[in-house]
C-alpha cells in the first residue's frame, strides 16, 4: 500500500511538472493585474512594456468600458524586482476626467523610453465618449520622469491631422546626426463611412511632441489588402528597416488565405515604404504579432496560431538563416494575444500579452514572463 501511495505521488508531481513545461517556453510567468470583477469593466488588454533601470518596469494596459468595444482607461503597474512582483494599477488616463466640456475614452498603450533619457513617454488613443468605438481617434500622451509612479499629461501637435490606430512600438533611427522617431498607425474609417478607407502608415518625429507622416505603407493596386498593427525593426533580408503587419480581407476584415503576415522595406531611415508583399513564413490570424531584433542580431516573430488567439506561438531567424520551425510560446488552457517584448540582454526579452485563466474567456488577465532565444 505505502508503495502504491509513493508511485502515485510521483506520478502527480511529474504529471505537474509536464503540465507546467507544456505552457510555453515563457518562464517566470506572473499575473500583473486581473479585470476587477462586478465593475464598469469587460475587459483588461492590450498591454505594453518599458525597462525604466535594471529591474524596474513599467506596464501600461487598457481597462475596457462595457458599452463600448474598444475604449476605456489607461492604467500603469510597476514592478522593482524584474517582474516577480507588481504594484496595484494606477490611473493614467481616466474617461471620468472632462477636457473642458468635452470626455474621452482612451485605449492602446505604446510606451517608449528614449535611449540615454530619464523619461518614459506613453502614447495612446482617445476618442469621445459618445463614439461606439476607437475608429475615429487621435494621439494623446504622457510621460514619467519616475518611472510609473506619476504621469504628466501633454497635448501634441500633429502634422497629420486624420484619424488613427496605434498599437506598435516606436523605432528610432539616425538621421545626419539626429534621433527620429517612428511610429506606426493606421486608419480604418471604412468601418464607419462606405468611402473611407483602411490604411497603414508610419508617423515621425524628432522631438516626441510634434508628429508628421513619413508615408503610407501601399499593398498591390490589383491586390488590396487591410494592411494594419505593423511593427517597424531592422530588416531580416539585408540593410534598412522592415515593416510586419497585421492583415486582414479589405471586404470583411477576417483572415487571409492563406493567412500570413506582409512586409514592408525602408532602405532611407523610415521616410519612405515599398509595396507590401506577403511574408509566407510568418502566421498571421488577424491578430497583432511582435516583430524585433535582439542585440545579437537574431530576428523574433510571436504570433496566434488560430483565430480563436488561444495559443501563443514563435519563431527565429539567425542572419543570412530561414526561419525557424514553429515553438510555443505560452498557451495554459486559456486566451492569449498581443504581445509585446523588450529585450533584457543579449536574447533575452520580457514579455507582456493579455490573456486569461480559462478557455472560455479572453481579455481578463495581464502576464509578463522572459524568453531565452538562442544561447
């Protein structure tokens, strides 16, 4: 009796050791911040990641209003001891706070800690609070000279004066000596007027205040493709800079076939962008995906394997190399999706994504967890 009673101990603790491996090759997984329940909210999402020093991060992430799709409050959380532990949210943005006469709505955190500067700006969306969605919104900002613990609000100055969507974060490149900024966004006023349209293209900026277009991200005139949520990072295919975007059909917004991802080139700093094309290594759901370079030089591309953004999924490439077979991620019997990564150290990078604790759910928890790429 007492050797059936060990043999199944064994079988228990190896069976949870199995089960805690098949998550994912993410380690370290923690739970930021989960959706307050019995509240105004539906969802927590989207969130976004900036190291402020060594082990002191700071995530921003959206809290959904119910009654609306895709607007809320930006909230931040702070964490001292490389992610192990996270303070209690605080506000950002808060839809309640009136800008005059008017009130807004806020979702998608873009952060962005300039390099060598004691700042973290966070950009994001707002649109009036009337408004049934975020389709129709404009740039709005912040920074932290703290890290986290308190944000002073700043109204930019746009030379594009149209609507967009932000959810990408922002390359820097040099330009005769100088810093500029790039940030991808695109528009989808088709969704609400039969003549508008569905467009990617990349703002710039050299001074984080003033933002100007740079160009348009244009797909195949014979071709036409909702290009959209594009990530801007040193080209996998030789010099320059590449785009990797989000698609979708242009008629009904639902996943290409074959559903992958399309590219973009840059070869003069970001003010120009060839004719997109598909990527047919790299998965796309209709769903955003994470495109970046480590240090190393080792391109990384984390994506959804389905429409349904339960599991998360990877894959490398080493320069001059294809990329790598298909690895996972994180998926634990739950919903994941948009991730966001910053790299650590040399292959090394910390990973936000909103996700959930139970298939039948999306959107009610955030996570944060590294992955180790290479050696």
């Amino acid at each position: 009796m007492k050797t059936l009673l060990v043999t199944i101990l064994l079988l228990c603790l190896s069976t949870g050791a199995l089960s805690a491996a098949d998550t994912g090759d993410v380690t370290d997984v923690r739970e930021i911040d989960r959706l307050p329940p019995n509240s105004i909210y539906n969802k927590i999402w989207e969130p976004h990641l900036a190291r402020w020093k060594d082990n002191h991060l700071v995530c921003c992430y959206g809290l959904n209003l119910d009654g609306k799709s895709d607007m809320g409050d930006i909230v931040c959380s702070v964490s001292r001891d490389g992610g192990k532990t996270w303070t209690p949210r605080r506000m950002v943005f808060d839809h309640a706070n009136r800008n005059g006469t008017r009130q807004f709505a806020y979702n998608n955190s873009v952060l962005f800690h300039p390099p060598g500067q004691d700042v973290i700006w966070l950009f994001c969306m707002r649109a009036p609070m009337h408004y049934r969605d975020s389709e129709n919104a404009d740039l709005v900002a912040a920074y932290t000279v703290d890290g986290g613990l308190s944000w002073q609000h700043v109204e930019l100055s746009l030379g594009y004066q149209g609507p967009l969507i932000i959810v990408a974060g922002i390359e820097t490149v040099m330009r005769n000596g100088v810093p500029h900024y790039l940030l991808p966004a695109h528009r989808n006023t088709l969704r609400r007027d039969r003549h508008g349209d569905r467009r990617q293209f990349v703002l710039e900026s050299n001074s984080l205040l003033r933002w100007d277009m740079a160009d348009y991200v244009d797909y195949p005139e014979n071709t036409p493709v909702f290009l959209h949520e594009g990530k801007i990072a040193r080209s996998d295919t030789g010099d320059g800079l590449k785009i990797v975007m989000r698609t979708a059909g242009m008629a009904k917004e639902r996943p290409l076939d074959p559903p992958v991802a399309w590219s973009s080139l840059s070869t003069d700093g970001g003010k120009s962008w060839s004719t997109a094309k598909p990527e047919p290594d790299l998965p796309n759901y209709r769903a955003k995906s994470f495109f970046g370079v480590d240090s190393n030089g080792q391109h990384l591309y984390v994506y959804n394997d389905s429409a349904e953004r339960r599991g998360l999924w990877y894959k490398t490439k080493q320069e001059g190399q294809p990329w790598s077979q298909p690895q996972r991620f994180y998926h634990d019997n739950n919903r994941n999706s948009y991730p966001t990564l910053v790299e650590a150290s040399p292959g090394q990078w910390l990973a936000v994504w909103d996700s959930s604790n139970d298939p039948g759910h999306t959107r009610t928890s955030i996570r944060f967890g590294r992955l180790q790429v290479g050696d």
